[in-house]
C-alpha cells in the first residue's frame, strides 16, 4: 500500500535533498535554510493552522510576548529527534516545519511521504549525532521546526470537563515533563497545565520523553499558577493535589465531576501557596518501604485511578 502524504508545513526557501559524506560540515544548505541558530528570524513569516490571536488568557494567562523569565521566552526554531517526536511532528498540521536531517533508513520509518519541495539533508549516523544532545538517540532523524503555538487556559476550561487537566507546580525536568504529557495523552487529559518561570521549554529532550505526545497534549504556560487554579474552580473542576503526607487516598478523594490533578516537583512537593488553592491533598497508597514516586510514576497512576472512575461511573 502506498504511503499517504505527510502535511508537512514548510518555510518558504530553496529545497535541498543531498547526501552528506564524511568530512562535510552538516546544516549548511543555502537558500534560507541556514544553520540552525544562525538566524532567530529565518523563516518568521507566521506559523500553521491560522489560529486567532484573540487573547483568551484570563487572568491567569501569559503576557502576549513571551514575558520576562517565562518558559516561551525564546521563539528560536527547536530541533527534535527520534521516530515518535519526529513523525508525530510532521503529520501536525499546526506545526510549522523548516528542515530534516535524516539517514535513508530513518526516512523509511516514517508513515508517510514527505512532499518534493521540502527540505531534507541527508546524512551519515554520526553526523546527526552533532546535531543534538550528547548521546541523544536521534533513530535516524532530526527536524528543525517552529515552537508550538501558546495554548491559552481559557480555551481548556471551555472544552470537556470529563477529561482531566494535569497541573505541575515547578516540575523542571525535561524528561518528568515529556513523561507526564505521554501519559496524559494516554489517559486522555485535556491538558497540562505549568507555570512559565518554573518549566522546561520545548524542546527534543521533551519531545523524545513525550514519545509524540507534545503534538497531541495542549501544553499551558500560565504567569501564575495559583491564579490558574482558581480560575479552573471557578470553571467547576474539584482541584486535587497529590501529597505523600495527606490523610485521603487519591481514591477517596476523586468526585464525580471535572478533576484537576496537582503535582509538585520531586522532593519538594507542592508549595504551600498552591495546596492552600487545592480543594482536597490525597495520596496514593504505596507501600511504607518506598517514601515517594518519581512525579512522571505518580502522575501516570492518578491518570488511570481517574479513568479508571469514569469507566465506573
């Protein structure tokens, strides 16, 4: 059966399909198409899928520009890699894509056929091996694309109440966080929902952990994450934060409507402010021996309790 066509959004520039051979510098292509980091600007004439500009944010939202020490800050192309976060990049239509960096046999793997006028450098294993972090397993495929459009909670909070919304409180890690949005996409979340100044930005670090999951999770930055709590309260979701200390067990504690589930970052936990904007700390009841999970475990095991309560009901 014949691969159907990707719905690869491409930035206007000369298409480029060369082998690379050992020696040659890789990410040089003429045209527009540049090294990346060479230009901030390089292909800045507007991103996929037409969404509005219209300000949804409440008040709790991001400020239009990114903002002072947010995680959005940087607009600068990020470059993804291996076959899940590549190929779920490519068939997002609201992705804008410039550039891949591929071997033959990576280019293969893919589920689809990538149009003519797109971009594509090939190259040897070990020369994708410099384009990304150490070590990183890259499977054959790189892709230089457009930061994901802001999500705005508002738009969340007037979707499907009976799917859950994750909500992290300064859980910096990049692979915890990609982690956390792959389960959500398997647990059908609506949303995850992080405070700009305490998250990692997008990036293939996260992409590879979320293993396709960042193209499908919306993926909320807010200013101020006890603002965004309240804002979901008064939009009718029970806020439930999960807390080794607490008295309830996460099954005890889940209601029958909207959930919101709150985490904190691995040792730390939740900060007070924010569980004083939960209306219920639950626990999940694991064995004395061990004294926590890692929050991308707990994460998961909440997502399939509150599932697994709807299934019930």
């Amino acid at each position: 059966m014949p691969k159907v066509a990707l719905p690869v959004n491409g930035v206007a520039g000369m298409s480029v399909r060369r082998i690379v051979t050992k020696g040659q510098q890789v990410g040089r292509t003429g045209g527009r198409h540049d090294a990346p980091g060479d230009s901030a600007d390089d292909g800045a004439g507007g991103r996929g899928g037409g969404k509005s500009t219209r300000n949804l944010r409440g008040r709790a939202g991001r400020v239009a520009s990114g903002g002072r020490g947010t995680g959005r800050s940087n607009k600068a192309p990020v470059r993804l890699w291996g076959h899940h976060a590549v190929e779920a990049a490519l068939k997002n239509p609201d992705r804008m894509h410039r550039k891949l960096w591929a071997t033959r046999e990576g280019i293969a793997t893919l589920d689809g056929e990538l149009p003519e006028s797109f971009t594509v450098e090939y190259c040897q294993p070990a020369d994708l091996g410099r384009l990304v972090a150490r070590d990183a397993p890259h499977q054959g495929l790189v892709l230089e694309c457009e930061p994901l459009e802001d999500v705005w909670l508002g738009d969340v909070l007037n979707g499907d109440s009976s799917r859950p919304i994750i909500v992290l409180d300064q859980v910096t890690d990049p692979h915890n966080v990609g982690a956390i949005l792959r389960s959500a996409a398997a647990f059908n979340a609506v949303a995850v929902v992080t405070q700009d100044r305490h998250s990692p930005p997008e990036s293939g670090v996260v992409a590879k952990s979320a293993s396709g999951a960042l193209e499908i999770v919306p993926w909320v930055r807010v200013v101020n994450l006890a603002r965004a709590l309240e804002e979901m309260a008064e939009a009718g979701y029970w806020r439930i934060g999960l807390a080794g200390g607490a008295d309830l067990t996460l099954a005890s504690a889940l209601p029958a409507g909207a959930v919101a589930l709150v985490l904190g970052a691995e040792g730390e936990g939740l900060r007070q402010n924010i569980t004083q904007h939960c209306d219920a700390l639950a626990r999940l009841p694991i064995s004395e021996a061990m004294e926590s999970l890692n929050v991308s475990n707990a994460a998961a095991i909440a997502l399939y309790a509150t599932a697994s309560r709807a299934e019930a009901d």
